[in-house]
C-alpha cells in the first residue's frame, strides 16, 4: 500500500481568470520558437540572472528529466552520505517594479503610434507599431512568483539530482528530508515543486497528492539563513540604502557604450532619444528574456536587440553584471562576509554527518536542501573565492573584462544550485583520507577555488576555510562602522 509522503507544503494560487485571459491573448499573437530559434539563441547568453537554466546546461533541452554523471563524480568505494544543496528558486514572473518600467516604454510607444497613425516614416507597419499593439499580458498581481515553468525546472531538477544519488534520495530517507526556504512565494513554492518531482520519482506514473494532504509540515522558513542580506544593518546602510554604492552601475548607463545603445534603440523603435533612458532599455531586453523563460515565444521585443548587433546584448549583459558584482559579489567585502552564517551552517551539517559516521550511527538528515535567491548564491560563492576578475569590474573597462569570469548568467540562472556532497570511503588509508567533499555548481563538479582540483578530503576542505568558519561573526561583521570609518570598496 503506498502512503503519502510525510511533507507538507502549501503553494500559492494565481488569480486563474486573469491568467487565463492574459495567456489567451498572449499566445495569439505569439510566434512559437523553434528548435534553434536564431534571435534567442544570439541572446539568450546575455540575460544575466534571468537566464533559463537550460541555456547553462544545453543537454536539457532534449532530455530534462534524464540525469546526467559529470565524470569527475566520486564513486567505487567512496559513498555520498550527505547531500547539502542550495537552490534558486526556478523561472519566476517580472516584478512590479519591471512592470511598472515596461508600461512606461509601452505607453510611449502607444502614444507615438497614436501621432502617426501606426506607420513609420515610410508608411510601412514598424517594430515600434507592433510593440504598442503587443499584448502587455504582465499584471502587477505576478510581482515575482514563480511560474509554471519554474515549477517546472523544480520537478525536473529533483528527478535528475534523486536519479543522480539514489541511496540520498531513497524512499526510506525521505521522511528524513529537511527544506529551508526563504520567506518569498516563489522559494516556497519551488520546494514545493521539488517535492512533486520526487513524488514522480518514487511513485512514476502515480499523480501526486494535493501538498495540502500530504502529511508533515512546510519547510522551515529562514530569511536570516536564505536571506541573510536583509538582516546584515552594515550592508543595508553601507550598499542597500546608499546612493552612491552604485556609482559604476550609473556611471555606465550613462557611458558611451550605454549611450550608443539608447540612440540605435531611439532610431529603431522611433521615439525621441530624450524618452528613453538605461532603465527602460534594459527592461525592454528583460522582457524578451521573461517571455522567452515563461512562455517559450520570441516577443517583438527581442528584435529589438537584432541579432546582427550582438554587441548590445553583451553591453547590457554587463550593465546587470555590474550590478550584480557590486551589490552581491565582490564590489564591497560586506556583500560576502554577510554570508558567512550561511556557509557555517552547511558545515555544521557536514561536521554532524561526519561524527555520527564516526560513531557508527546514521547519518540523520542525509539531505538538506535550502531554497534561496541569486542574491543568496552569489554572496556565498563569492566568499569563497570563485568567479573573482584580476581587476574590479567598473564603468571604465568594458572592454578589458569581455571574457570575465563573473559573468552572472553562467553562475546563477533560474534553479541554479551549490551543492555540497560529503562521502566516505571504506579503504581509506587513513581517517583523514575516509571524508571527502566534492561541490557541484548546476549539477557540474566545480573544482575548487584554490586548487582547481574536483574533491578534497573534508578536513583540508575546513582547513582553507577555518578563517570563515571560526572567525567570521555575522553579529560583528555587520555591525555599523564607527563615524570616522570608511567603507572598503575594492
């Protein structure tokens, strides 16, 4: 007889009439991608963290379901006794505030077609005339949620990581499964749907049970873990809430590079330069990246980034880099030392596995998985070292940082995830030698930061971090600088 699994999560519910008749609307008019769609695979690299997870990973758009065995994994004698993940959660709707962005452009383009009666300066129908009659189907109700296909990503990422290390995801460690989440819908709602794929996983064919009926709790909500940003008063005051922390991000919208975009999109779509502004650009480019992850559909808005102009995809892929690099990455020491309590906690787990191997006992949470944002994974990933540019990215050097390794697209896409697999190995030599470590970055081995190797016996592991993990104290790290200090801008 089967029996529910014993979690419980609860999902929130979109209005259905309004989706309903926004989607009825949209795909009419809609032009279906195909396979290799030219205009969304010319773009696609440079949606930043709006970028779908299978662009980072191509082999799922054939077979999403079916795992794939980086050949670096550990295996023979050496069995995965722990798993630690963390997961952004998957595909998501804008934010009011994008939205808000692009009825300002699609309102200038209404009010510019409603001038000349919808025809360009040769009397032809334009791309700017059939962008103001393109379904604005974006409400403010969706603010962020996750969509069906996020879930989507979800299901399938639980399918693939429970074929990837069955004895983890056993049915008889299931009940021993531990979720966090941040407080956010669409990483609650992620955990959700990761639980549904491993439903499938266990049960194929069987659908699974309402998450209302299943039988034991929701996931620990833990902002201060999963959203660890909010709590942390001296980035709040020294990144979040000051204006000039910035001042690479502005100094570029407002640069040569920024500027030649805005006049080519000017003349594109034919509204006057003086309308249009970075912020707008940029929305217009996420709105062909949101409709391209949502839906599957190359929008009007897509062309207008033409793919015989690559280069305005890569100055706006930048443009978000530098945000990213500033206000989560390495920009200011404070963006990865507020994660600190985060990446303690995933050793405390590891260290726990460890000793009750140790003691011949089960391991008691063999799988712990934490549902975040990018702003949670790109903090954490930068505190230890990886994807770090010999020079700082700046408004300045566009050019010299074309082939940069902080490239957030690459890093955190919709569902990436940082995954931490402890083993132990029977014909250990010695006890150091018994507890190894490997770390998987979207489901690839990720060599480590300081010796490019793909595992590392735990103990050199917690070695090269005993700085971090001894004596990185959230409570110290963010508290307030005293008057006379300044801020450490790298």
């Amino acid at each position: 007889m089967l029996r529910a699994p014993r979690c419980l999560l609860r999902i929130s519910v979109a209005p259905a009439a309004a989706l309903a008749a926004a989607l009825l609307s949209s795909f009419a008019r809609c032009s279906l991608l195909e396979p290799r769609d030219p205009v969304a695979s010319s773009l696609s690299p440079y949606f930043g963290t709006k970028t779908r997870y299978e662009d980072v990973n191509p082999g799922l758009l054939s077979g999403p379901e079916a795992p794939w065995r980086d050949p670096e994994l550990l295996e023979g004698t050496c069995t995965p006794v722990q798993l630690v993940a963390l997961i952004r959660h998957g595909t998501r709707y804008p934010t009011a505030k994008q939205i808000r962005k692009l009825k300002q452009l699609h309102g200038l383009l209404q009010a510019r077609g409603s001038r000349e009666g919808g025809a360009g300066s040769t009397g032809s129908r334009d791309l700017g005339a059939a962008l103001a009659d393109w379904p604005l189907w974006y409400a403010d109700w969706m603010d962020g949620q996750l969509v069906e296909k996020g879930r989507q990503d979800m299901r399938q990422l639980a399918l693939r990581l429970a074929s990837l290390f069955p004895a983890l995801f056993s049915l008889e460690n299931y009940g021993r499964l531990r979720l966090i989440t941040s407080s956010k819908h669409r990483c609650v709602d992620s955990g959700a749907a990761f639980l549904q794929g491993l439903w499938q996983h266990y049960y194929p064919g069987l659908p699974p049970p309402d998450v209302a009926d299943m039988e034991c709790g929701p996931p620990r909500v833990n902002d201060k873990l999963m959203r660890f940003f909010d709590h942390c008063e001296k980035f709040l005051t020294e990144v979040e809430r000051n204006a000039t922390a910035l001042y690479h991000v502005e100094a570029f919208k407002t640069g040569p590079e920024m500027q030649n975009i805005l006049k080519k999109v000017s003349a594109t779509l034919e509204v006057p330069v003086n309308d249009l502004n970075a912020d707008l650009i940029q929305v217009a480019f996420f709105t062909c990246s949101f409709d391209l992850a949502i839906k599957g559909i190359k929008s009007p808005w897509c062309d207008v980034f033409d793919i015989d102009d690559a280069k305005k995809g890569e100055v706006l892929e930048y443009l978000n880099d530098l945000k990213q690099y500033w206000k989560r990455g390495y920009g200011y020491t404070i963006n990865s030392r507020s994660s600190c309590t985060l990446f303690q906690d995933i050793f405390q787990h590891l260290d726990k596995a460890v000793e009750q191997k140790q003691r011949s006992q089960p391991v008691s949470s063999p799988v712990i998985l934490q549902f975040g944002h990018a702003e949670t994974l790109l903090p954490l990933l930068s505190l230890m070292g990886y994807f770090k540019d010999k020079e700082p990215l700046t408004a300045y050097n566009y050019k010299e940082q074309m082939h940069r390794k902080f490239r957030s697209g690459h890093i955190v896409p919709y569902a990436s995830n940082l995954i931490f697999v402890l083993y132990y190995c029977e014909n250990a030599k010695t006890p150091k030698e018994q507890f190894r470590v490997q770390m998987l970055l979207n489901e690839k081995v990720l060599p480590l930061a300081y010796s490019q190797e793909t595992v590392s016996f735990y103990d050199d592991l917690k070695n090269h971090y005993k700085d971090i993990l001894q004596s990185c104290q959230t409570s110290e790290e963010c508290e307030l600088a005293k008057a006379n200090s300044t801020s450490d801008e790298l």
